[in-house]
C-alpha cells in the first residue's frame, strides 16, 4: 500500500492534476481491505493536494463505501450532492431520539 500512495502522490504533483482516476470495475468482490486501500488512496491524495475518483465501481462495493462512510467521487456523478433529507446536523440535549 505504502508504494501505491506514493505512486499517487508522485502522479499527481508531477502532472499537477487534481484528480486521479481509480479504475475498480475488475476489482472481484470488495472487502474492507479495498475499502483500507482506497481510504488510503483518498487519503494520500488529499495530502497532496488532489483526489480520486472511481471509475466502474459495482453496486456491492458502493453500498461497502456508504456503509463505512466512505464517500469517494465516482465517475459520471455529480461532484455537488444534495444533503440527505430530515438529517439534522446538531441535536440538543434533551431531544426526543428518532
């Protein structure tokens, strides 16, 4: 892992891109030890200055990043998503649980 961020890293400040493109659509079935990679990956790129964006993700590893709360761009996505409805961002105490 530690050689794939610093090929990132590499990739993105030699090009002076902003975004890398992940291809993941022959990646098999996801796991946790994708999602460990490509939150490091996220990671590495956002230290230096960039991001990812995953191209060709199956539904399987969406809902792996969604569960753990990984949101990573995907491609043909729009950058700008809406906030989930009813979500409130602070709680009082003293609320009523929902």
């Amino acid at each position: 892992m530690p050689r794939l961020c610093a090929d990132l890293c590499a990739r993105l400040e030699s090009s002076g891109a902003g975004v890398v493109v992940c291809d993941v659509a022959g990646i098999g079935p996801p796991g946790l030890a994708t999602v460990d990679l490509l939150a490091r990956l996220q990671l590495a790129a956002l230290r230096a200055g960039g991001r990812i964006r995953l191209r060709g993700p199956d539904p399987a590893l969406r809902a792996l990043l969604g569960l753990v709360g990984l949101a990573l761009e995907v491609e043909g996505q729009s950058e700008e998503r809406e906030p989930a409805g009813g979500v409130e961002k602070a709680v009082e105490p003293g609320d009523p649980a929902v």
